[in-house]
C-alpha cells in the first residue's frame, strides 16, 4: 500500500515538474519543483510520527522545549527552573522545593545546554541534563516521564556556562563556570580581580542505576572565563576540554580589555587523573552551602536538602592533569570529533577555525615541550598541537557539530551561515546562510560517538525572522537542513521558544517506546493521597486545613467544604484517581494566590490557599475532562475568624 | 484405530489452552481511544487486555448507566465453566485412550464432539443473554440516556460476533487463541471419528 502511494506520489511530482516548466520556465526557483520536493521531506502526515525528538533549551524561559523533526513541530515545554502555571510547577506545594538554592527561593532561570545521556559513547536516552546559568544549577530531566527530576546547585560557580556536557558513559554531567569569582566569596575590592578571583570546573558524577548526582570534585582554576566545553570521546575519554576568554583577567569592559591576547587557551582536563586523586582522599574539603533538590516520582513531592561541603582540588595538586593548548582569539565553541582525535576551537573574534589534535597533545606532554605556564599549569606550544587551519571560513566561528562521515559542520554568527568543511583536509565543501545570526546548531547524536545524521538545524541568535511580523518582540527561530547529500539543503523555517542556544536531539525510537501514559495509582507514596472516595476527609490542625481531596470523571470529592474560616491556610491535596491516559483533572480556586495544579492520573498535587474574604468560593475542573466537565466543580464556605462553623464536608447529598 | 484415538487425545486437550488463553476479546475503539480498550473473556473470568483497560470502560459505561464489569466471583458461570472444560478433556481423554486398547468404537467420538458442541451452544446462549443484560439493563439515573428513533432506549449490547458501532465507539467482538484451539479441538474430535470410520470400514471390508 505504501508502495503505491510512494510511486503515486513519485508521478504527481513528475507531473508537477513538467508543469511548472511549460507554464513558467522562468519562475521563482523556489517555487514549483523544488519547492514541493522540499515539503514532502518535512511533512509528516496526520498520525504518523516524527523520526526525531530534538529537546532545545528554552533559553531565558528557563524550560526545556521538545519537539519533532523533521516537521519542527512543539509536543510540549518542560518547566525546569522557571515557574510554570500551566502545570503548577514551582507553585505547588510538591514542586517548590525544586527551585529551592541557597539564595532562597528563585523563580526563573536561564537555560542553555541540554546533553542527553550516553553509555559506550551512543545516546542512551534515559535522562537529559541542563544547566541553569544565572544561579548556578544543573537539571535532570527523566525522559520516562518528561519532568524534572532532579536539581543541584554549583557552589564557587557564576555563570555556569560551560556546563552541562556529559561524558561517554554518563560518569560525569561536567559544569565549568564562564565568571570567575572570590573562592570563597567574600567582600573584597573588584579591581583586585586579577590573581586572586578563580573559576571552578564542576565534576558532578551520576549514579549509573538512579542517575543521581553528587558534585565529586571542582577543580579551582585560574580567573579566567570558562566559556564552552565538551568530553574527549573514544581515545580522548577521560579528558575534558574547556574554552576560555578573558585570559587577561580584566574585570571590566571585557568587550575590549578581554580580547587584547592573541590567544586565549583550550584548558585539557585529564579528569581520569583527578577522579583517581580524589579517590585516594585527594583533595580538600571545603565548607560550602548548596541546595540538592530530589523529586520523587512515588511521593510526587521533591525534597531540598542543603549540603554543606564539597571537594575542591588545586591544578597544581595534580601533576600531568591540566594543560593549556593555546587558541586564537577568545575562542566559543569547544567541540570535539566522533573519533576524539580533532578538538576544534571556535574563535570567535578570529577569521580561521583552530583544531588541535588530541594525538599531538599527548605527544607533546610526553616530550614535556612546553611554552611556559600560567598559574603553575604548563602551556603546549601552538603549533605542537595543531592539527589544522579551517582558512577563511567565515566570520566569527561559534559552534561545531560533526556527521560521523567525517564532516564538520559549524555556525558564523557575523555572516549568518554554516559551513561544511572536511575533517583531515579542512576544505570548505559548502555553505548555506541562516536567517539570521546563527548561535549553536545541532546534529541528532552530536556529542556522541555516533552522530546520526540526516538533520541538522541551526538556532538563531537574532530574533528578526521570516514570519507574520508580532510587534517588537518575538520568539526566536530555528532553520532546518538535510545533510544526507553533498550540499546541505534547507527545508525548513521553524519558530522556537525563548532563547534556545543548545539542543540535543536524537531518534526517536529508544525514547518513544518508554514514555510513560500514567502514574500507577497503587504506587502513589504521597502522605496526603487520598486513594478512594473512602479515604476523603477534611482536617483542622490549628489554623491550618488539609482537604483530602480525588478527583474523577467528571466531580470532587467532596465537593461542598465548610468550617474554612478567613485567615486559615487551606491545603487542597488533589489526587487523581484516574488510571487511563490523557485524563488529567485540573483544581482552581476563586481567588488563590498561586497558580492552579494540574494533576495527571495516579498523581497528588496540592495547592495552599489562605481565603481573606467571607464568602461562598467555587472551585473547579480547569482541564476539560469528559462530556461532564462544566459539572466538575465544589464549594468551599469561608467563614470570618471568629466564627464557630464546624468542619463538614460532602458529595452527592445536602451538608450536614 | 490408534491413530484416531491418538489425536481424539490431542483434540480434546486442545481445550486445555482455555485456561491460559482467552476464550474471547471485545475490543472498543473511539475517537478518544486510538489504542482501543479491550477485555479478554476467559473461561474463569474477564480481564482487560492492558492493565487499566476494565476499569477505564467501566469508568465510561458509568454514563450511560451500564452496570460494571462482572468480577469472577459475580458469575456463576466463571466458577461452572472450568469444571466443565476439565470435565470434558478427561472426559475425551479417556474415550480416547479406551478407543487406543479398542475398549470403545469410534462412535464414542463423535458422541463427545456433539455432547461438547451441545455445551457450546449453551454456553454462547448464556453468553448472549449476559450480553444482552449487560447493553440494555441500564441505570434509570444514568447521566446519558439515548433512545432509539421509536422512543425505546438504545441498547448497548456489544456484538456477540462481528463489528458494530455503538454511538462513539468501534465495537469487534471475536474468538481469541483459546476459543480457536478450541475449535481445532473440536474438529480434531471428528477427524477421529472420521479416521476410525474409515479404518472399521476398511476392516469390515477385510
């Protein structure tokens, strides 16, 4: 059947061709052929799915988009570090605690490089992580459920911006820190800068069953900026690259004061060498405070716990693990090739792109040829490390990501294009420009050995697009291209959510098979959960009042509450009992100061709500749940202060 | 006659597959519902072809005032039906292990195969009329009432065989492995009549 529908869709296109030619030989080339073959390539038909997830961060939304490709079609936004009404995420009483640090409460975040997680060297698809680049933090997002699962604070971090790459087998979700600050804080004059401020690369290691995290070890650098970094995969496993800038540890008007050097360092992290070091008590204990945030998919309640030390471990401690390879000119993007040989420096301000080679490296630490050091570190020779010169590319070289057929691809964000060039002969093959001012791009299995091909889409940095004008401020977008072929070829525009400046993206299969549809209600540990009308009641402790609350197509249970007096802090804990997919029950309340909840099947959530008037407040089913839905709703009577209105509740029959 | 005897053995412990497989499967599909809900009928009780399934069509018939779905214990038939299928594998067994030592005559056969196709037939019979009570005993208070175009109230009777819409839903009601297992059974029975037939003629001939 698919066959003929493909050989009849074949000769609709010849068809069209010959067509369009008679009609208009010379039209818009655009148009007509060209054009309908692009579409077929992006179409996927109603009921069919996409082949790929892409998962882009939400940038200064804070959140993790996730879509599909190739249609560059929206499934859904997971809140992260932002609060999100839409779910009551960070609203809820089970969900504050994720956005918990040790600077309070914070709503919002700014997300920037989601890196799903690897063994052997492939994408394995069980989590992806993001990191949080204002107030240092690092996500994990558990692609079983699609939600955040997990949160940790980076303590001796600022702009956590190198972060949060992980390597071949998910040892390590790495976070390295693009501000270099006082370790530890403390109040000292700014201009004293140089010398004393440092930058902490973060080794946060992921248990290999539960995928939780645990800083092991911060390495204390030099005060530099710590810009971009990736994992040495295959024979580079066990080091970690890092970009920097601001090697002239200028503390203002780095636009200027910071581009001064010729060059600034690519930092390789023998991290194998550390993590032993450490494991062999390594390393100084050193007294911090940071917030660990644990969400538990059987309590549906996170937990924030404050931790009190971390380990720090000082380059010098650690002869032979930290080496300077010399790039020019404040270089981005630091990203590394599928075999692990070639570690391309993006240099920004630099009209070539820099590649070493990990080989070189190795040999010119083996030989001890050194050009000097800086704060004890030694520094390779420029050229005992290189592998090759990109020449002439293109303007201000951001980010490179690789096919696995032995091709680059990288991002100009000055002259708005990607450009493919060849690994080995460093030749230019193509160019295709973006609209406009590419930042990142990505491959499906990009940071990985085995790149996935077919895709790549490049993320626009400049939010002018080519869509139905929407006033002075817009979402960004997105350009999607085949890479299947010799020249890359663009198939689509497609708008994205705040500022994603990474994505990770990957087939679809391995993911698609273990999304969940519930939450099993037998296995609900929330103590609040009611798990049956019989287990609804209403109870006053003091001032406070917890409703047990189910819900079910199409009502509440109870559904009439009284004895609620002004001033009270009510606690509505929703449960659902559905156990059927899409069945989610929503809760609101006439006048709450927080957002409503959103409860899926099996699930609690509860929503505090502290009434300031006497009244008759209605609540009810914000999700259309059934043909019964408008039904869904409850009273709640508040009384004043003072009054003796006992505590009652019912369903189905008058008050009593 | 040790042939037909061997596989009137086999043919009557085909039936055994009945309590690990389902007798039959009721599947409704719906707009809402692209992966359909389903329940497979066993001999001892129905269960939901994915975990939720029963309770989630339980949770919709609610509307239209359909009672729930029958647990084991709710049925006679769900305790009766196993000892009867038990009953006629030895039963089967033992005719045909009496035709192996040339105890009985293949007529015996052909007597289990009508006493189990006459237990059949009274088995869909009772099948039916649950059915039937099922679709159009309906709660009086159910939220959603639908009446046939002569003003009677629609019923909701899933087909006993076949496909039929009912209002939203996609109804396919059909044996499942252990009904067909038993029908092989039971036409294994009569290949056996058949053979030892053949095989007396032959003899009778000789």
């Amino acid at each position: 059947m698919k066959n003929i529908l493909k050989s009849t869709l074949a000769i609709l296109g010849v068809l069209v061709t010959f067509s369009s030619c008679n009609n208009s030989s010379n039209s818009n080339k655009k148009s007509g052929a060209l054009a309908s073959n692009v579409a077929e390539k992006v179409y996927v038909a109603p009921g069919e799915h996409d082949s790929h997830y892409a998962f882009l961060s939400g940038g200064y939304s804070g959140n993790l988009t996730v879509y599909g490709l190739p249609s560059g079609r929206m499934f859904k936004e997971i809140p992260v570090f932002s609060q999100f009404p839409t779910s009551g995420y960070g609203y809820s009483e089970e969900t504050k605690p994720m956005l918990n640090t040790s600077h309070g409460f914070v709503p919002w975040g700014d997300s920037h490089h989601p890196d799903i997680s690897q063994t052997n060297g492939e994408i394995d698809g069980r989590f992806i992580f993001i990191n949080e680049n204002n107030t240092p933090r690092i996500a994990k997002i558990d692609l079983t459920t699609f939600e955040t699962t997990e949160i940790i604070e980076v303590p001796n971090s600022a702009g956590n911006h190198s972060s949060s790459f992980v390597t071949e087998n998910t040892e390590y979700v790495v976070a390295g820190t693009r501000f270099s600050v006082p370790i530890p804080q403390r109040d000292m004059p700014i201009s004293e800068y140089k010398g004393n401020f440092q930058g902490a690369l973060s080794f946060i290691s992921v248990a290999p069953e539960t995928g939780n995290m645990d800083i092991k070890f911060q390495v204390l650098m030099p005060g530099f900026n710590y810009d971009l970094s990736h994992p040495g995969r295959g024979k580079s496993h066990g080091w970690f690259f890092f970009t920097t800038y601001n090697t002239e540890e200028a503390s203002t008007l780095l636009e200027v004061n910071a581009s001064q050097n010729d060059k600034d360092f690519i930092a390789a992290i023998n991290w194998k060498k550390i993590e032993e070091y450490v494991n062999n008590g390594g390393g100084t204990m050193m007294p911090a405070n940071y917030a660990h945030n644990v969400y538990d998919e059987h309590t549906h309640t996170a937990t924030s716990t404050m931790k009190k030390e971390v380990r720090v471990v000082n380059p010098s401690e650690v002869p032979g693990a930290v080496y300077f390879l010399p790039t020019p000119k404040s270089p981005h993007g630091c990203d590394v090739d599928p075999s692990g040989e070639y570690i391309v420096g993006n240099g920004k301000l630099s009209a070539n792109l820099t590649v070493h080679s990990f080989t070189k490296m190795l040999a010119a630490i083996e030989n001890k040829k050194f050009a000097g050091e800086a704060y004890g570190i030694p520094i390779l020779n420029f050229e005992d490390v290189l592998a090759g010169v990109v020449e002439q590319p293109g303007l201000g070289p951001l980010h490179t990501e690789f096919d696995g057929q032995g091709n680059a691809y990288t991002t100009f964000f000055i002259s708005s294009e990607v450009v493919k060039w060849k690994l080995g002969t460093w030749e230019v093959l193509d160019r295709k420009p973006t609209f406009y001012s590419v930042g990142h791009l990505t491959i499906p299995g990009g940071n990985s050995r085995k790149p996935q091909g077919k895709y790549m889409f490049a993320m626009n940095k400049i939010t002018k697009d080519r869509y139905l004008p929407t006033g002075p401020e817009m979402e960004h977008s997105a350009q999607l291209y085949d890479i299947s072929g010799d020249k890359m070829e663009l198939l689509l525009d497609f708008p994205t959510h705040g500022e994603p400046h990474y994505a990770a993206a990957m087939r679809a299969d391995l993911i698609k098979e273990r999304s969940k549809k519930i939450y099993r209600l037998e296995d609900n540990k929330h103590p609040y959960a009611a798990k049956s009308d019989d287990d609804t009641k209403v109870v006053r402790k003091g001032k406070e009042v917890h409703i047990y609350m189910t819900t079910i197509r199409s009502h509440f249970s109870p559904d009439n509450i009284e004895g609620v007096k002004v001033g009270d802090k009510v606690y509505f804990h929703v449960t659902n009992l559905e156990q059927d997919f899409d069945v989610p029950h929503g809760f609101a309340v006439l006048g709450q100061n927080t957002s409503e909840l959103l409860v899926m099947p099996g699930q609690t959530k509860s929503s505090v709500w502290i009434p300031t008037k006497v009244g008759v407040w209605p609540f009810y089913c914000t999700d259309f749940c059934s043909a019964l839905h408008q039904e869904m709703q409850g009273y709640i009577r508040v009384s004043a202060a003072d009054s003796s209105t006992p505590i009652k509740w019912s369903l189905g029959e008058d008050i009593e | 006659m040790k042939k037909a005897s061997i596989i009137m053995i086999i043919g009557s412990m085909l039936l055994l597959g009945l309590f690990k497989f389902p007798l039959w499967n009721i599947m409704l599909g719906a707009p809402q519902y692209p992966e359909p809900l389903g329940m497979n009928i066993y001999v001892d009780g129905i269960k939901g072809v994915q975990e939720f399934d029963l309770q989630n069509i339980d949770g919709l018939n609610h509307y239209i005032g359909m009672k729930t779905i029958p647990k084991p214990g709710e049925m006679w038939e769900f305790s009766l039906f196993p000892k009867v299928i038990l009953g006629m594998v030895l039963l089967g067994v033992i005719i045909g292990l009496l035709g192996y030592v040339n105890k009985v005559s293949y007529k015996f056969f052909i007597g289990w195969f009508l006493f189990m196709s006459i237990l059949g037939v009274l088995g869909m019979y009772d099948f039916n009329n649950w059915l039937m009570d099922y679709g159009s005993n309906l709660d009086p208070h159910a939220i959603i009432k639908v009446t046939n175009p002569d003003g009677t109230p629609m019923s909701y009777k899933p087909p006993l065989f076949g496909y039929q819409k009912l209002l939203n839903f996609d109804v396919t009601s059909l044996p499942h492995i252990g009904g067909y297992l038993m029908f092989v059974g039971m036409s294994l029975t009569l290949v056996a009549f058949w053979l030892g037939r053949k095989e007396s003629l032959k003899k009778a001939t000789e």
